[in-house]
C-alpha cells in the first residue's frame, strides 16, 4: 500500500467534474496535497480541464495514471454509474480512495467496493460533506450534551432549486444515477444517520417529477421510523426556488431549528428552543470539504476515520434505495443494508 506522507499526497482525479472544480481541488491543495493527474472518459475534455485547474497530468487511460506510484489518493466524481469499476480498479492498485456518494446504484456493487478496499488495506472514505459541518457537528453535540432531552422526531427540509449548469444526467439520465434520490436523499440519509447514530428501520415515500425530471424523479417525500422511535420525515427536491434548507431535532426538553444548513458552505444559523427561551448557538465556519479531507488524511496516517467510511456511504445508500422503492411500489420497505446477510 502507498504511505504517502501527510499533506504531500498526490492525487489523481477521476472523472473531470463541476464539484472537483468548484470545491474538491481547492480542498485538496489547502491540505497540502497536489493534485498529480486528471482522469476523463474524453482526452479533449481532460486537457481542458487540466489547463484549467493547473494540473500537470491528464488523459484518458485510467490504468496508466493508477499505474503511477507516486500518486497515493484517488477522488472518484464521475457520474454515479461509473464509481464501482474505478473504484474498484484504484483499490486494486493499492490506492486510498475518496468516493463520491452515492457510492454505486446498488448496494451489492457498494458492498463490493468496501470489502475490496478492506481487503487491500487502503482507506476509503465517502465524501459525505454535511457531517463536516461547524452547524452539523455543533447540532450533534447539543442533541449528545442532552440539551433537547430525549429526541422525538427529525425534519430534514432539503428542497432546492438544482443550478442550470448541473441540470444533465441528474434529471434525465437513470443509467448514470441520475434523480434526486441518489444525489439528495442519500446526503440526508448520512446526516440522520451522523446526528441520531442509528439506521431507519422501515420507511414510506412519494416521488415526483415536479418540472425538471425526465424518467427519474426530481422531488420526494419520505417518513422513516428509527429503532429508538424517532420519526424522521424528509423531504427533497431540484424544483424549489425559495423554500431554503434546514433540519430541525425535535425533543423532550428542546427542539433545535437549523436553517440554511443543508448546503456545501459553511452557511446558516442554528436557534435552540428551550423552557428558558430561544437561543442563538454559534458554530464553526471552516470548509466543509477540507474538513472531509483532513480526516481521510488522519486516516491514511493511520490515526483516525475519515468523516463518512464506506459502510457509511454504503448505509445512506442503504436508506435512499429504500426511499426509492417505497416511493415506486407506494409500500411501507424495510431498510436492508447488507445485500449478503440481509441485515
Ligand atoms: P458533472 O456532471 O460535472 O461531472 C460528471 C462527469 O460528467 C464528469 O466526470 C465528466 O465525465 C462528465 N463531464 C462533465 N463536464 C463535461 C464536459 N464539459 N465535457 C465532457 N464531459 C463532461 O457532475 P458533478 O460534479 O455534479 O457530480 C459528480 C459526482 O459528484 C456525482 O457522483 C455526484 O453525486 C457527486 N457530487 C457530490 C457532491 C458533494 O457535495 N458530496 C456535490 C456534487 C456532486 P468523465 O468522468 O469522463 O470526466
């Protein structure tokens, strides 16, 4: 396995991406890694790219950039068909490997994918990035520092307007992945999942092509039933304008409304509503992509996780697939999150 040394990873790219762009890049070089290599299914595009974002190396030949020893890391952003093979063939080259979710389109090929990585003894990480959060992971600690009591029920409100630019394959293409399930579904699956520490057990659902969809759904409503009985009802879209983002915890003693939370930047406020009154609670404002990628580079390291591992990715996609097939047969599904077991 490559032991790169911490913050001079080099990394190749798979998949010439708009959240490489936008975040991923910018997120690896403010860790001190370089990004080596830049891999696309078209040359054209590569160089492109690579010109673009400064990046030495570029092409279409996976198996070439993998071949190379001194790249230690992959971040894998092509469309969500296209993760298992490349993933697959990185681990097999004894890289770490940071995936985009969700992980695969089902859960026998996502299962593969971590037992692979497991078995190689590379990292593999999820980029799950609202767990890295200041708001999450200060929403976390109050619900842990018991100061809602017992939680009652979650509301995740997650319906967005999708930018025109990201308007391709994620509403009419269902062979790359495309819907909002796989895209926004799955984030909020992880955030459940990060603030409760349990998996849904059973869920119901309704989807809908609001506007944008074509053959796949752009909107979708779900109500999930957790062991400790908490209810969760979520709710996303690519549809909404002006209905914002937010996730409120409700509890015993306190309820917590976080607005403008559900979102790739450090944005939003979080009140917590209490018998003594509403309160402003402040929280960190870093980048949530760094974060992310300082924990991978802690766990390649070897001293500590990364955020969201591969049975993470591997859960929320779990509870979106669910979310999918409740809203398809219009049935009550139970969360079945190892295709081998059953469990
Ligand atoms: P894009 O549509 O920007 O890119 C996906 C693929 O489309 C690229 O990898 C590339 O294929 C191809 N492509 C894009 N632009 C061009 C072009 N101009 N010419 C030719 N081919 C092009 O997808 P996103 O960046 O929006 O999403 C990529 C992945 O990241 C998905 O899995 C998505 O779910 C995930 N994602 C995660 C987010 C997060 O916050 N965790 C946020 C946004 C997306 P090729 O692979 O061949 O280069």
């Amino acid at each position: 396995m490559t032991q790169p040394q911490h913050g001079s990873l080099q990394w190749g790219l798979i998949g010439a991406s708009t959240i490489a762009a936008e975040h991923m890049i910018g997120a690896i070089r403010a860790t001190g890694g370089v990004v080596a290599h830049v891999v696309s299914g078209n040359p054209a595009h590569a160089a492109t790219y690579a010109q673009a974002h400064g990046i030495a190396g570029h092409g279409s030949d996976l198996g070439a950039m993998l071949a190379d020893p001194a790249i230690g890391a992959v971040y894998i952003s092509s469309t969500n068909d296209k993760h298992r093979a490349q993933a697959l063939a990185a681990i097999a080259a004894s890289k770490h490997v940071l995936c985009e979710k969700p992980l695969a389109l089902t859960l026998a090929d996502a299962e593969g994918m971590v037992e692979a990585a497991e078995a190689a003894g590379v990292v593999f990480a999820t980029n799950h990035h609202l767990r890295n959060a200041g708001s999450h992971l200060t929403i976390r600690e109050l619900i842990r520092a018991g100061r809602i009591g017992r939680v009652l029920s979650m509301r995740v409100h997650h319906a967005v307007m999708l930018p025109p630019h990201l308007q391709g394959w994620r509403i009419n293409d269902p062979a790359a992945g495309g819907g909002v399930i796989p895209d926004i579904t799955v984030h909020d699956a992880d955030t459940v999942r990060f603030h409760l520490d349990e998996d849904p057990e059973e869920i119901v659902a309704m989807a809908a092509a609001s506007g944008l969809g074509e053959g796949v759904e752009d909107s979708v409503m779900s109500v999930w039933s957790m062991p400790s009985g908490v209810q969760v009802f979520a709710h996303e879209s690519f549809t909404h304008a002006f209905a914002g983002s937010g996730i409120e915890v409700h509890g015993t003693e306190g309820s917590i409304f976080a607005r403008g939370v559900m979102t790739q930047r450090p944005l939003g406020e979080i009140t917590l509503v209490t018998a003594a009154g509403a309160e402003v609670v402040p929280f960190p404002a870093h980048n949530l992509y760094v974060r992310g990628i300082e924990q991978f580079l802690a766990a390649v390291a070897g001293k500590g996780r990364p955020a969201a591992d591969g049975w993470d990715g591997l859960r929320s996609l779990a509870v979106a697939l669910t979310v999918r097939a409740a809203a398809l047969t219009g049935t009550r599904q139970r969360v079945v999150s190892s295709p081998v077991s059953g469990a």
